[in-house]
C-alpha cells in the first residue's frame, strides 16, 4: 500500500425534501450574490427550479441565473457565465443539474477566481489559484462531480474536452435528494450507474499492492450499484434504490476508493471524453461501450487483479487459472451493461469513427503523442488506436 492523503470538504446534505434547505446553507457560506446555473429543461419542468428561487428568497439571497447548459458542456456557456457573474458582481456558484452544470460552475468559479483565460488552465498552459466557491443541488446520480475535484469542459473550437483537477474545484456543500432522480429517462439513469461503476474501476484496476479496506469498499460498492441498477429499469420511483445509486455515485469519485494505491488508471475515462468531444455521446454510455476492449488490451499485465474482480464483484467461478477466470468476469461486466440496455461497442453508441478520426482522437488523447494514459498499462497512441478499432 501506499501512503495517501485524503481531502473531502464538501458538505452533504442527503435526503427528502432537502432542497428546501439550500438558502440557509448559501447564507451560511456569507456571500452577497449567487448565479444559479442550470441546463435545459428538466429542473424547469419539474418545478425544482423555482422551488431553490424560493428558498433563496425566503434566506433573503440575491441571485442571478443562467440556464442552457448542454451534456459535455461548452467553454461559450462558460464565457458566457464570466460575464453575467463580472457584471452582476456574483460571489458564488449554485449549480442545478449534474455532472454538466456542476462542471460549467466549477470553470465559471475558475475563470472569476484567476486572470488567465479559462481554457488555458484546463490545457495545462496555466495553473489555477483558486475557484469561486460552488454549491450543489444534485438531480442526476453519476459524474460524481458534486464531491470530486474535477471539471471537464469541451471546448467548440477544435472540439477538444480537457478536464482540470485541483482541489479549489471542490464543492462546498451538495444537496442530494434522491427523489430528484425520479423523473430522468432510462437511459441517463443507466448511462449514470455505469460512470459510477467506472469510477470505482478506475481506481481498483492497480497494478501495485492495494488495501484489504479500500477493495471492500469497492467491491461492495459496485455490487450495490449493479443491484440497483437493475431494479430501477423496472421500478424508477424506489426511493430506496435511488438513494443507493446516489450516495454510490458520490462515494465512487470523493477519492474514497483510491486510497492506498496511486489514484487509479483512468485510461477508459481518457478514451471516451474524445469520443464524447468528437461525437457528444453520453460519457456512461461511451465508457461501456469501450471498456471491454480496454480490459482485454491490458488484461495480460496482471490477470490476478481482474480475477478478483471477477470473482469477488461479478460473482464468477475461480477457475483455478487467474486468466480464464478473468476474461469470465469480463463478460460477466459486459453481460450486465447489456441487461441494463448499455451499449458495449462504438456501433453501438449510433456512431461509427472513420480511421482518420480514430488517429485525431489518439492524437488528441495523448496531446499530440506526448503522453500516455492509464497506469495499469501505459498506452501510446498507436494502442488507443487499436482500442478504438477493438471497439468498433
Ligand atoms: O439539461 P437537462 O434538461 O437538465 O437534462 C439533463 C441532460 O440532458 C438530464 N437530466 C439531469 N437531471 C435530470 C435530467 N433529466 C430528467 N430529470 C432529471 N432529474 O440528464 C442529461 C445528462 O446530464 P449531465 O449533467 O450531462 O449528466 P452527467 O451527470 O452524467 O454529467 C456528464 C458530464 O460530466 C463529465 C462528463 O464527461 C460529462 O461531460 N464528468 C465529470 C466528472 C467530474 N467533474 O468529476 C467526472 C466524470 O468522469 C465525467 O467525465
Ligand atoms: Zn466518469
């Protein structure tokens, strides 16, 4: 095992009716004027919206908003967002949505918080020295970006999507009423459960020693979400499930699961923000679609790791050969994506890559072939190129 430091600062606040709560917890943070940012039409619709404007009035808070916000949100809402918030003299950022708007309000806190243009410290060009601070009302279980220190932004120009990690881009406090969940489409509920799945994976496909704790929680973590998963497809109002799969997604990306080892491969996530850069595919659904072939490219550098996963998470028979019992669990993974109508190829997303544009991702993923990804194994260009051709 390694040693490790763990920071998680964020607030949680879980459970019914807790967006009602969400001007005393703003108040509480001491600032003068919140942009409430929102996507397209669900928090409209359900009435959510104006239930956090009212609990904002009621704690006598001034507030702005700006809606629009897209999945694989765009660096011109981010721009735009500067702006509104430099105008209007907004102090803090209340994010109503998922993954997307909390990202969109993460870069907006970026932008306000340093002098440099936004996109150079998501390309590497400059560092960040702070972030506005960001609240959260959370209506989608899934990017986990609620508790996680990461922002992915896709910029239009070139379509390139770049993520910036620091732990300024930590939430202050997240509102988490599963309930909130009830009104999202098969699909977003199941493309969420598989990017909770990935996180944990992420961080449990090592290649050194790991700890006895930190693999409990994992494996136990995606067997509840696998569980859940699949009793929302026919149940999307359980409440008791809900919650699970919510409270699984912040726990699969606080870090939690990556204590002890390094923080994880994160190679599949890599490969699928270019194919949600270039062809805006939901991220859950374009990590399924690319993990099976991910995992038997780097299988043969430690077997025994996906034997365990094979047994200790799918439920798979040892076979007494760590590879065959491996490549088992792998399809045991694939099988379930399937039974929860995940796609587990590229066809599958509704898109199919030209050979030209399978190089522009490699090339994009790896900044030109400068870098590799993932630590399981380090993956050039020319094998993210394979990966995808796997995947097709
Ligand atoms: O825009 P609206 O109308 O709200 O519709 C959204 C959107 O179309 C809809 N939705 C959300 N809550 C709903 C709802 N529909 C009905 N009822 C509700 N309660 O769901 C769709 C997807 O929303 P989005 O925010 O895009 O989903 P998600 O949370 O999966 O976020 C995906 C983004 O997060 C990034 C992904 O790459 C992607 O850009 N990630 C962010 C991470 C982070 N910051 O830590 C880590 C992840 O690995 C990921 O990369
Ligand atoms: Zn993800």
């Amino acid at each position: 095992m390694l040693n490790f430091q763990y920071y998680a600062p964020t607030k949680v606040v879980f459970g019914k009716g807790t967006e009602g709560r969400v001007g005393e917890l703003v108040k509480k943070e001491g600032c003068k004027k919140v942009l409430v940012h929102y996507g397209g039409q669900s928090a409209k619709k359900s009435g959510l919206l104006d239930r956090v404007f009212d609990s904002l009035k009621e704690a006598g808070i001034d507030y702005v908003s700006l809606g629009g916000v897209v999945p694989n949100p765009r660096l011109s809402k981010v721009y735009e967002g500067i702006e509104l918030c430099r105008k209007e003299g907004v102090d803090f950022l209340l994010a109503v949505g998922g993954g997307s708007v909390i990202d969109s309000c993460k870069a907006i806190g970026y932008g306000l918080a340093n002098e440099c243009d936004v996109w150079d410290m998501y390309t590497g060009k400059e560092k960040a020295k702070g972030c506005a601070p960001v609240g959260v009302v959370l209506t989608i279980a899934a990017a986990g970006s609620e508790m996680s220190d990461s922002s992915v932004i896709t910029n239009e120009d070139g379509w390139y999507k770049k993520a910036l990690n620091t732990n300024y881009g930590r939430c202050r406090f997240a509102v988490m009423n599963p309930e909130l969940t009830y009104t999202l489409p098969e699909y977003q509920t199941e493309s969420g459960c598989t990017d909770i799945m990935m996180h944990t994976m992420e961080r449990y496909f090592v290649a050194e020693d790991t700890m006895e704790i930190t693999d409990g929680i994992a494996e136990s973590l995606m067997r509840t979400v696998m569980k859940n998963a699949k009793i929302l497809l026919d149940d999307p109002k359980n409440y008791n499930a809900r919650a699970e799969i919510m409270w699984s997604g912040t726990l699969s990306h606080n870090d939690l699961t990556g204590c002890g080892t390094n923080g994880g491969d994160w190679a599949t996530h890599l490969i699928e923000h270019e194919l949600g850069g270039l062809f805006d595919v939901a991220h859950g659904a374009g990590l399924a679609a690319v993990w099976g072939s991910w995992a038997r490219y780097v299988l043969d550098e430690k077997p025994e790791r996906f034997a365990s996963f094979a047994v200790n998470v799918m439920g798979v028979e040892d076979q007494g050969d760590a590879k065959k019992t491996a490549l088992l669990g792998i399809e045991a993974l694939e099988d379930f994506y399937r039974s929860i109508h995940m796609p587990t190829s590229i066809k599958e997303l509704g898109i199919s890559p030209t050979e030209e544009q399978i190089k522009e991702m490699a090339q994009k993923a790896t900044v030109g072939g400068s870098y590799s990804l993932g630590m399981f194994k380090k993956l050039h260009a020319e094998d993210i190129e394979k990966i995808y051709r796997m995947a097709l």
